[in-house]
C-alpha cells in the first residue's frame, strides 16, 4: 500500500472509530447522493457518447487500463442497463429511460440461453425493472421464458440449480447462484405455474444445508455428484482457499436470503440472513473498516485488494434485511456507515476518470489475477440499487 493511499485508509479508520466511540452514526447525506448521481449522469452521458452501441455492455477495465467491454452472453452485461433504470428511478428523468430500455431490449435473446445460471444478472436486473415501469407484457414474456430456461439446469436428484459446465467440477452450485432465484420467485407469480417456486425452493434448502460453516461465514461452490445428489466437496473458485470466506460471497448470501424471506415467509431464511450478516459485519468490524478485502482470511490482509462490490452488496441486502428484524438490530445504520464510506473520495471516482465506471478498488477474481483493484460494473449497480432503497427505506 502506498503512502498516500495509507494515510487517506488511516485518516477514515480514525473518524470512524471517532464517530463510533462519541455515539455517532455514519449518515448518506443528501448533498451526498446528489454529488454520486451527478458523477452517474456526467460518467454514463460520456461512456454513451463514446461507445453507442448498445449491444456492447461495459464491465471493469483491462489490465492495459482500456475498458472492457462485452457481449450480451457475458454474466455480467444486465448491469449497465439496471444502472440505467436506476439513474431514470434516482432522477425522473426520460432519457434515462430512454437508454435503459435501448440496453434492456438487446438483451432479449439470452431468454433461449440455457448454458448459464446467471439469466437473472442478465435479465431479471434488465427486463424485471422494463416491465415494472411500462407494464408492457412483452418483456414479461422474455422473463417468463428466461426463467423456462433457468429452470432447465435444475437437477432433481441433487435438488439445485447446475451453476458452470467446466471441469474438473462435476455438478457446482455456487453461492452466487443463489441469486438467480428472485426471478424464478417472481415467475410463479407471474404465470401461476408453481414449479418455478418449487424448484427455487429446493435449490435454496440445499444451499441452506451445505453452504455454511458452523459460524455462518460461507463455502464458495458446492460440488456434487450429478447421478446421486451426494455432496463431493466443498471448495473455492474466486476465494483465498477452500476454508477461507470470500467477501463477495458472504454478501449475495445476505441477499438472497433476505429476498427468499421476502417472497416465501419462511423464518429459517430470515434467520440464515441474520447469521450471513453478522458474519460479514463481524469481519469488517475486525478490520476497522466498513469496506472488506476480498476474502476475510487472506493471510496477507492488508497487503490485499478491497472489493467495494462486496460492500454494495452488502448494504443493499442489509437495508432490505433491517426492514424486517426492527429495531433490535442495527442492519440499517451499518449499511448506511458502507454507502458513506462509497460515497468517499477513496472509492468514488472523479468524472471524466475510471473509464466512466462509479466506484474504484473492486476484486472480481483474485486466484485468476482478473480484475483486481479495478472498477466493476456490479460494484456500481448493487451501489446505485443501495441508494435508492436507501431513500425509500428510510426510518
């Protein structure tokens, strides 16, 4: 870590740990939100005039600092046109909502797309919001036929949903693929066929038996055998090893159980949702810093990377999860002391600088020494997600 850098983490830690030790509680100011939606209006007007096409999708930066840009079939190309709908939904301004349906409808043909698990980044972030604005049934039918397809790579015998085809892995499920089943949450609804619900469901209870250790931190993936359902091995793809806890993963466990609370009432995901956040915050209060590095048992800490995408997920599952726990615990200020810590010079970006991203110093993956300390574009969108719950949250 360089100088500068130490002195400006240290002189955080210090006003935090003064805020903490006088009683005070870290707020997202107005004056706040309002300088990160103008650095989203003035980064996304610049990104857009430079690069037109809508059927190219920013997600980080290159190792050469270019940005890297992707095609619809990237798990990640959903979350430029969710930022999008944000930006419209943050401001009330048409031709953000103009462009977030420009982003949105390239995207419709991965609704056939049947060789990933990842349709509700792509689809459910995209179309979900599409319809919900215009009401327009055309993009209810793509997520109905999306989550046809999501359902496709559902195993009854292992009882999940099959994350990746590669080897060596047999069968994986991974944490993150807990969160594809809102969509298929909302499908039931939607179409009134009930297998959608049943087979969230059953992926979602056998997340429950075998991701979490007896502290409640998580496994990265889940391998298990495809003709008999047996669990092979509990592991890492993205994490420091296969006993340690990866940030990112700890978060979208926090936010999809919060979510599968929401749409089933079933207490024991709440509780899950509870115990995956406590972990997390556990961890981050350890190192004296609201924002994680990428994975909780680096024994290099703090020699390593933050990843400031795993704070913006985790601030917006805790502003949901605070919404149904009351007031005996404080979900709802700690998600607030991440957002204004994101909102610092540290983490958000100047305009005209990132390659028009929002938020700097995200991990994707470390093992694989791809993107690491850069901008991701899900760091931005589960950021700009936060905030508006924030708003519409707000005690």
């Amino acid at each position: 870590m360089n100088t500068k850098k130490l002195n400006r983490t240290m002189g955080y830690v210090c006003m935090l740990l003064f805020c903490l030790s006088a009683g005070v509680k870290a707020q997202v100011t107005k004056p706040a939100i309002g300088k990160v939606l103008n650095l989203a209006e003035q980064q996304y007007k610049s990104y857009l005039k430079q690069y037109p096409d809508a059927a190219l999708y920013p997600r980080s930066v290159n190792k050469d600092g270019s940005i890297r840009l992707v095609k619809s079939k990237d798990w990640t190309s959903g979350f430029f046109g969710g930022n999008l709908w944000y930006l419209f939904y943050l401001t009330g301004k048409g031709k953000w909502k103009n462009e977030a349906i420009r982003y949105t409808e390239t995207l419709e043909n991965e609704k056939y797309n049947k060789t990933t698990h990842d349709l509700g980044f792509v689809l459910y972030n995209t179309f979900y919001k599409a319809y919900q604005t215009t009401h327009n049934n055309r993009y209810k039918e793509v997520l109905l036929e999306a989550s046809k397809s999501l359902s496709s790579r559902f195993n009854p015998k292992v009882g999940a949903i099959r994350s990746w085809d590669f080897k060596p892995f047999k069968y994986p499920v991974i944490v993150d693929n807990l969160m594809n089943l809102e969509m298929l949450l909302w499908a039931a609804k939607a179409s009134g066929d009930s297998s959608f619900y049943r087979i969230a469901v059953s992926h979602a209870d056998v997340d429950l038996k075998y991701r979490f250790r007896p502290d409640h931190s998580t496994y990265h993936v889940l391998d298990f055998n495809p003709e008999n359902g047996e669990l092979i091995k509990k592991q890492t793809f993205q994490g420091y090893a296969d006993g340690s806890c990866w940030a990112r993963g700890q978060a979208w466990a926090i936010y999809a159980y919060t979510f599968l609370y929401r749409e089933t009432r079933d207490p024991k995901y709440l509780l899950q949702a509870e115990a995956a956040a406590d972990y997390f915050l556990s961890q981050t209060d350890l190192a004296q810093d609201p924002i994680p590095f990428r994975d909780f048992n680096d024994p290099e800490i703090p020699n390593v990377s933050k990843d400031a995408s795993a704070a913006a997920v985790a601030a917006s599952g805790l502003l949901e999860l605070s919404t149904y726990v009351g007031t005996k615990t404080n979900y709802y200020d700690r998600a607030q002391a991440i957002l204004s810590a994101l909102c610092t010079d540290e983490y958000l970006a100047k305009a005209g600088t990132n390659q028009y991203f929002l938020l700097k110093h995200s991990t994707g993956h470390r093992p694989h020494q791809d993107e690491v300390d850069v901008p991701l574009i899900y760091a931005d969108y589960y950021f700009l997600e936060a905030l508006y719950r924030y708003q519409h949250y707000k005690k």
